[in-house]
C-alpha cells in the first residue's frame, strides 16, 4: 500500500478536501486497503468506474458490494490489476453510497484513483510477498525480443543462407567448367595425334587423315590415286586376341628409345622415337611411338591395339600407316608410325591460321 494514512471520514466528519485529490497509484501497486468502522447500524453500497477496460480489469473487492459497515476496525482491499495489453494512464473512480438509519440519510463519497499501465513483457515472481502488496517485475536480462528485433535477426538469416547457395551454385559452375575444358583438351590432344577409341562391334571401312605423310600413293589407270582398304573384323577383343592381330609386325623393346612427349590425351601419349634398324643396329630413323600411361586399365590397353587393327590395312598418301609394334610382356604396348617434320597436321592448320590471321600476306606459305 502508500506509506502514508488519509483520513477522509474522522469523528463523523467528512473531509471534502481529502476527497477531492486524485491520487495516483504507483504502477507495481495492485492492492488499495481502506480502514472503516461504524459506532452504529450504517449500510453500504460499493461501485466502480474505470475510463480504460482495455488497459485496466474491473477493480476486484474481497467483501461484499452491499451490506452493514463493520461496528469494529476491519479493513478491506481492492484489486487494481492491468491487462498488460497496452501503454495508457487509468482513471480509477469508487463510489461508496452510506445510509445511516433510515433512507433519509444518504452520503455519497467518491474516491478518485489514477494508475499507470504498461505493456506486460515477461513478469518475473517474487519469492517474498508480505501481506499487503504482491509486485510484478520486469526482468530486463529474461525480456522476450520484440517483434523488429526478431524480424531483423530472420532476415539476417534469410540473407546468409542465400548468400551461401548462391557460393555453392558458382562453385559447382567453376568446377564444372573446368572439367569441361580439361576434357575438350584432353580430346583434342587425343584426336590430333590419333587418338585411342573404342572399339567398334560393326564392320566398317576407316578412313584418317591426322597427318600427312610420304608414302607412295597407289595410282590407276585414270591417273588419280587410288585406296586400299582392306575389312578388319572390329568386334570387341581381348587384350591376348588384339596382341594376337598385330603380332606378325611386333618388334624388341631394344630396337625402341622414347624421346620427348609431343602429346598426351586421356590415357595415351605420343613420343618423338628412335627406331634402331633391324639388320644395321648402326642404322637408326626418328618415328612416332603412341603408348599409353602408367594407369592405364587393361581396357584401355586393349583399346589402343585394337585401333591398331583398324589402321593396318588402310593405305593412302595423306594417313601415317603402322609399321610396327612392341608387345613384349612386361612393357607398355607401343605402336610405331613414321616420324613427320611437320608434326600434327591439326596442330599445323591451327598455326597458320593463327599466322594468317595475323599477318594475311603468308597466306601463300600456308
């Protein structure tokens, strides 16, 4: 309750100046007490009014609303109690109606009360609550977050995870595209210096023409160089069966020494060579030697030979034909080709255009 005493009713005398203050209830307080007694028969009637229902409950009373004033000293309380749903100043007004004997003698006394009324945030009990009062504190520290802090912290949440899909998708487009330009070099690399395929289940005729070459074309009787062709049966083999197929141009490992890498595809490469005349070990003439890599599968290896195959009986002025190969067990496969001093013919057309692009008066050379 206050710390201070008012006396509105004092030796039958009703203090109108008392009544007249509208005294202003502190906002933690909930409970008003009143002292009355009566030395004869009084009866009573107790209202209430309140301006605010939504910020403030209809005030609560533990007697009852009408009945006789007590003939000894009592005391009784009345509840003020906020909603706690809004911010708003609550004017608090208790009517007492006393009659005194008979209906003749009607007194009317109104007591004026205004109390604060907040928003209820988190209400934090007290363990110690006297007899009087009970008070709700607001705990700072516990508070729960309002409705703009909880929206900043989801959008700040929302931006992040956006943020970080959208690292995850670039960095899966970089990998991508590296890859893909890792594979376009690697097929180049492999198409320009005949590269390994695979084989084939269809009988079918080949033609390529990677790079020139000096053989001596075949001419008929029209004048016009002609093609040999002869079928190779393509369907999938073993690595004994593709061994087998070129075994008639197998040579010794000892007749081959591997010079520098020209070009290197997916699981072969292509050596400048050196290959040692069979009869005159004095004798020796640069080729191309196509092999495959240390982790090469043994499919892949097939793979290699059974190309091999395909290219044995084709015969034209513009392909390289094979004129050996090294078996051996315990060696990596080698196909010989003839060494040209031109190199890749892909690799060559690619330079003059980059020359003629450049600088148009080579066109001729090219």
């Amino acid at each position: 309750g206050l710390d201070a005493e008012l006396y509105y009713v004092r030796n039958d005398l009703i203090s109108h100046y008392a009544l007249s203050f509208n005294l202003l209830v502190p906002s933690e307080t909930n409970f008003l007490h009143f002292t009355w007694h009566a030395k004869s028969k009084v009866e009573y009637k107790l209202g209430f009014q309140v301006d605010n229902f939504v910020a403030m409950d209809m005030p609560q009373i533990n007697i009852s609303a009408q009945g006789e004033v007590p003939r000894t000293l009592s005391v009784f309380r009345v509840e003020l109690s906020c909603t706690g749903k809004v911010d708003s100043e609550v004017m608090i007004l208790m009517q007492l109606n006393l009659t005194v004997n008979s209906s003749k003698n009607f007194t009317v006394l109104n007591f004026k009360r205004r109390k604060m009324c907040y928003k209820k945030l988190e209400e934090v009990k007290t363990s110690a609550l006297d007899k009087n009062t009970s008070r709700t504190i607001y705990d700072p520290v516990h508070a729960a977050p309002t409705t703009s802090t909880r929206v900043f912290y989801i959008s700040v949440g929302v931006c992040c995870a956006v943020i970080f899909l959208v690292a995850i998708i670039l960095a899966v487009l970089h990998l991508h595209s590296m890859k893909r330009i890792e594979l376009d070099d690697s097929i180049s690399a492999s198409s320009s210096s005949q590269g390994l395929s695979q084989p084939s289940t269809q009988t079918t005729q080949y033609l390529r023409a990677d790079t020139p070459n000096n053989a001596t074309p075949i001419t008929s009787s029209s004048g016009y160089p002609t093609l040999r062709i002869e079928k190779n049966d393509l369907r999938s083999v073993t690595l004994l069966e593709a061994k087998a197929k070129v075994k008639d141009i197998a040579i010794s490992r000892e007749r081959i020494t591997l010079k520098d890498v020209l070009q290197e595809g997916t699981f072969g490469r292509i050596f400048h060579g050196i290959l040692v005349d069979e009869k005159d070990p004095n004798k020796e003439k640069q080729a191309f030697v196509k092999t495959v890599k240390d982790q090469a599968s043994e499919i892949q290896v097939t793979m290699m030979l059974t190309e091999s195959c395909k290219l044995r009986g084709l015969h034209h002025r513009n392909l390289l034909p094979i004129t050996h190969v090294c078996i051996e067990e315990g060696e990596k496969p080698m196909v010989i080709l003839p060494y040209m001093n031109w190199g890749n013919l892909k690799l060559f057309l690619r330079q003059c255009k980059l020359v003629e692009a450049n600088n148009p008066q080579v066109r001729k050379i090219c």
